[in-house]
C-alpha cells in the first residue's frame, strides 16, 4: 500500500499516456500498404489476362478472303467433274483448269484459246446471270477439224467466272447418222416400191399386149427382189447394231464360211464373166457365228464382182498371223479414189450409184461388213488405188487350237482355183483407212 496516493489498479497500463494514438497510426499506415500491395497485384493479373485473351482471341477471328485466290474446297470439287472446267479471273486469266479442257484445245497455257468462251465469261461477269450454249469451236490452231462443245458460265464468287464444258461431238455425230439413216431408208424404199406401183399400172394398161406384160412382169420381179434385199438388210444392220456382242459364240472354220460364201457368189460371177479364186489355210477358228461371217465374206466378194469388168478375177484368201485370222477379199477393178475412202463403210453411201442401183447394190453391204466384224472383236480395213483395184482385209482374233484341229493335216481347201501370190500385193495388207 502507497500511503502517499491512491492505489492503482492491477493490471493498468504503465504506458505513458498519447502513445496508443501512435500504435494506432502505425498499424493503419502498414495495412494500407499491404492492401495497396494486394490490389496491385490483382489489377497486374487481371491485365495480363486480359492481354492474353486478347491475343487468344484475335487467333481464333476468321481471316479476310484473299479475292485473287479460288474459296476452299473449289478446286478439289473441279477435280472430280468429268466435264471440262475452267476458272477465270477477273482479267481472264485462266486459274484454275481440269485435265480435259487441256485435251480439248480449251485452253493454252494461262489464256482460254476459244474468244467465243471468253466472250461468254465476260458477259456472265458483267450481269451475273447463268448461261449455256452450244458453240462449235476449232479444234486446233490448224486444220479444219471442229469440236461441238456444250458450255455452262456461271459467276464463282465475286471475283471468279466458271466455264463447265462438255464435248458433244460424238452426240452430235450420231444424231446427224441417224437422221440420215432416217431420210436414206425412206429414200430407198419409195424407189423400188414407187417402181411397183409404175410397172403395175402398166401392166394394167398394157392388158392386150401379151409381150408388154411380161416385159414389166419381169421389170417388177426385179424391183421386188431389191425391194425384199434392201428390207432384209436393213433387218440385219439393225439387229447388229441392237446386238453389240455375241450372245452364244461358237467354234467357226474360217475356211469353211468362204467356201459358203464364195458358193453363193458363183452364180453371179459366172455371169458378169469374173473368174473367183481362192488360197483358204484349212482349220483356221474363230469364236462367232457361222452366218454372219459368212455374209461379211459374201457382201465382200459380191462387192468385189459388182466393180469388176468381165474377164478379171476376184481373190478371196484366208490365214492366220499373230493371233489374228485375216480374210482378205481383192479385186482387179477400177480402184477407190482416196477421197471415198473413209465413207465407204457408212449406211447408203455408194461411190457410184448409178451403177450401184445397176447392179442391185443398196449401199449396207459394207455397213453391215463393219459391224459384224465389230462385234466379233475385230475390224475391217481397205487399201486401193485409182486404176489399181482393192483388197478388202477382215482381221479377228484366232481361237485356241483344238484336238482336231492339230491333228490335221496343214495345206489349203481343195476344189477352187488357188490365187498366186503376186496377186494378193503385201501392200493390200498394209494400208489402213480408218472407218
């Protein structure tokens, strides 16, 4: 106890007095730095975050189209159209081009060859608006060949035409033959049956007259038979034509079928004066049909005996060479001009018809000559020269030697005047004209 004041109380403090107000201020400028510090921090996080989503984003905006280069996905689409296709820029200039147009003449390096595609291209560029025609176009910078073409010009984009172009050539061609094979049948038929209807009215006519009538009976004998030939013919182009392939091939002696054919010429022969003769290898087989190469052989020598003068000899030869059996079919006649040559094997045409219609020709012998060897996998070939004569020369693909046909004996069908071989020129076998 302090007898010389109060007593103070346990526990009171012995600091002097203002100092807590100090302490105070200590603590309040500490906790401000360190909250400052903390919210430092945070905002330098939230900045680079913010930058590198910023640049996260920027790598994931789409980029701008470049407009001198085709959209993705375009080329690999042209590729795999079977048409011929082409892109233009916005100077014509060719960018993009599949194969085909290439093959066709379209296009030359970088420059569409054609003014008249590009004057399509350019048209389409200016309105936008689809076209399609049909153009025919020069097939090379020489020459006078021609190509049909189908083009379809459409925009691609802003800055790109599309030219899709189609070769119709061949569709053309075919559609052209078979309007004329239209007008010919018609042609052909009004002919002999017109003459029917003539010669009938004067028989009706000419009733008294026993010699008259059977002048015009026999005149109608005649136009009814080339009526029934022509008929027939154009019977059996048509089921060849119909019928691309065989539908039962069989084992057929070559040699044989010549025989055949060359019996049915006989008459014919003998009585146009024109010696036929023969040099047939014995058991040389082809897989076919008997009849028709038969008549192939046959329309073959009566085209043979129909352009030779009285007095000369028809050659009908048959052998095998390089897995090929060649008949070949010569004549001593006036020969083929070169220009005729690559028509003769169309429907109807005839190089001289009057004496065609003379002979009773109708113009399908050799129509039909070339589709039957055709469709036995082979062809049909001609060589002549003007005042030379022509060899006709069938090829088809030997069949495979059987038992009995390797034990015969080799040498040639007996019964026919053989054909020497100076006859047969090698260049008869050598000269090909295309059909």
């Amino acid at each position: 106890m302090n007898s010389g004041g109060l007593a103070r109380p346990v526990g009171a403090s012995t600091r002097p007095r203002g100092s807590g107000r100090a302490y105070a201020g200590v603590v309040d400028s500490t906790a401000a730095a360190v909250l400052g510090g903390a919210l430092g921090l945070v905002i330098g996080a939230v900045s680079v975050a913010a930058v590198h989503l910023s640049e996260r984003s920027q790598r994931h905006l789409p980029q701008a189209p470049d407009p001198h280069s085709l959209p993705a996905g375009v080329s690999t689409v042209l590729a795999v159209l079977g048409s011929g296709t082409i892109v233009l820029d916005a100077a014509d200039a060719v960018v993009s081009r599949s194969t085909s147009a290439v093959a066709h003449g379209l296009v030359r390096g970088d420059d569409l060859v054609h003014d008249e595609l590009r004057h399509l291209a350019r048209q389409v560029r200016r309105d936008g608006v689809i076209r399609e025609v049909e153009l025919d176009l020069t097939r090379g910078p020489l020459g006078r060949g021609r190509i049909t073409v189908g083009a379809r010009v459409a925009p691609l984009g802003s800055a790109f035409v599309l030219l899709i172009v189609d070769d119709r050539t061949t569709a053309r061609r075919v559609e052209e033959v078979r309007r004329d094979f239209v007008v010919n049948v018609s042609h052909e038929l009004k002919t002999p049956v017109g003459g029917l209807a003539l010669l009938a009215e004067a028989v009706l006519e000419a009733a008294d007259d026993p010699e008259a009538v059977s002048r015009f009976a026999r005149r109608m004998q005649v136009e009814s038979t080339r009526l029934t030939r022509l008929v027939q013919e154009i019977v059996d182009l048509s089921r060849l034509q119909i019928d691309a392939t065989l539908k039962e091939p069989e084992l057929v002696d070559v040699g044989v079928a010549a025989v055949r054919a060359i019996e049915q010429s006989r008459l014919v022969a003998d009585s146009r004066g024109v010696q036929i003769v023969s040099s047939l290898a014995q058991g040389v087989q082809v897989f076919g049909d008997a009849g028709l190469l038969a008549t192939a052989i046959r329309n073959l020598v009566g085209n043979a005996i129909n352009y030779s003068e009285s007095g000369t000899r028809v050659a009908v030869s048959v052998r095998a060479e390089d897995q090929l059996v060649e008949i070949a079919v010569a004549d001593q006649g006036q020969g083929i001009p070169q220009s005729e040559q690559a028509r003769i094997f169309e429907r109807f045409y005839r190089i001289d018809s009057a004496r065609s219609r003379g002979t009773g020709g109708t113009g399908l012998g050799l129509a039909i000559v070339k589709h039957i060897c055709a469709n036995h996998g082979g062809e049909v070939t001609v060589w002549s020269e003007k005042g030379h004569g022509s060899t006709f020369t069938m090829r088809l693909p030997v069949a495979p030697p059987s038992r009995a046909v390797e034990d015969a004996a080799p040498g040639i069908l007996p019964g026919f005047p053989t054909v020497s071989p100076e006859f047969l020129k090698p260049g008869h076998r050598t000269r090909k004209v295309s059909q």
